[in-house]
C-alpha cells in the first residue's frame, strides 16, 4: 500500500528543482522520490500536464515541456546517464494520476468523483480549476505574445514587456522558445 501525499501548495520553482534533482540522483530507484517530485509538479503546474500530448500548443505545453526537459538534462547529467528519461517522465505522471486518486479517495470515498483538478479524464464538461502557477504563466505568455506582435510599441509598452519577460524568467519559463 502506497504512502497517501498531499499536493502542497505554492510550490516554488526551488522547491521543484529540489525535489527533480533528488529524484534524479535517486535515478528514478526510489518510489518517494518520484512520488514527492510529482506531488511538486501538481502544486506547481496543477493537473492539465499530465494528459498533455509532447507538443501540446499554448502556456500549458510550454510549462509541460521546460519541466520535462528539465528532468531530461537531469537524468542525462548523472555519473551514469538514464538512456531512456522519456520512461522516468512516464512514471512521474502515473504517480501524478495515483495521488490524484488517492486524494479523491480520501476526500470522498471510493466512488466519489471529483471537482475541478481531480475531474475525470472523458468528463469534458467539468470545472477546471488552474493553479496560481500556471495562470501567472498562461496569462503573462499571451502578454507577452501580445507586445512582441506589436510594432509600433510606445516606450511604456516596451517597459512593460521587459518587466513581463523577467516575470515569465522567474517563473522558469525560457521566453526564447515563444
């Protein structure tokens, strides 16, 4: 029987690295590991990465992916280096889905479904309900798009856009990429 974990909430992009980086030089061996490192992606990016396709467009795909290269670069960084990480992403996300359940179990029971995050996959009309995290991220990114279409830009507006791209940065997220 699994350790029931709890999603914690804020987690900073520290806190992230740390637990990526202790479940990398655990090699991906040791179960707590995995599963604090996914209950970590889950208070940071929330739960729509977990279904998300490799190349999924928009702020969600991107954070998806700064985060899985990131493990990537870990496991490939080791004394002896992972040759497969696309596994260990795997297993992170099936850990991710077992503490979804095991808190929509403890919350309501065994058949009980659950509201927002943990809403069921083919639901397709449930509340989705983002974390903090990622709305700063989804939303900060269509800014930011927003003033790099933008030619003729004031001076103000450019200012901006700077304080909005060292937002996005603080944030983990590689505004070369947008």
């Amino acid at each position: 029987m699994s350790t029931i974990v709890t999603i914690p909430n804020n987690v900073t992009p520290a806190q992230l690295t740390e637990s990526r980086d202790g479940f990398a030089q655990a090699s991906g061996q040791v179960y707590g590991a995995g599963r604090t490192y996914a209950a970590n992606l889950l208070g940071f990016l929330g739960t729509a990465w977990i279904e998300l396709a490799h190349d999924a467009k928009g702020a969600e795909g991107d954070a998806m992916r700064t985060e899985r290269d990131a493990l990537y670069a870990a496991l490939r960084a080791l004394p002896i280096p992972h040759s497969n990480p696309s596994v260990k992403w795997k297993q992170i996300k099936d850990h991710a889905r077992s503490i979804l359940a095991e808190q929509a179990k403890a919350e309501g029971g065994e058949d009980a479904e659950g509201e927002g995050e943990g809403e069921a996959e083919g639901s397709g009309n449930g509340k989705h309900t983002r974390t903090l995290q990622l709305r700063l991220i989804e939303d900060l990114t269509t800014l930011y798009k927003a003033c790099k279409k933008e030619k003729a830009r004031t001076d103000q507006q450019s200012k901006a856009m700077l304080h909005i791209a060292a937002a996005l940065a603080d944030l983990g997220v590689d505004i070369s990429k947008l």
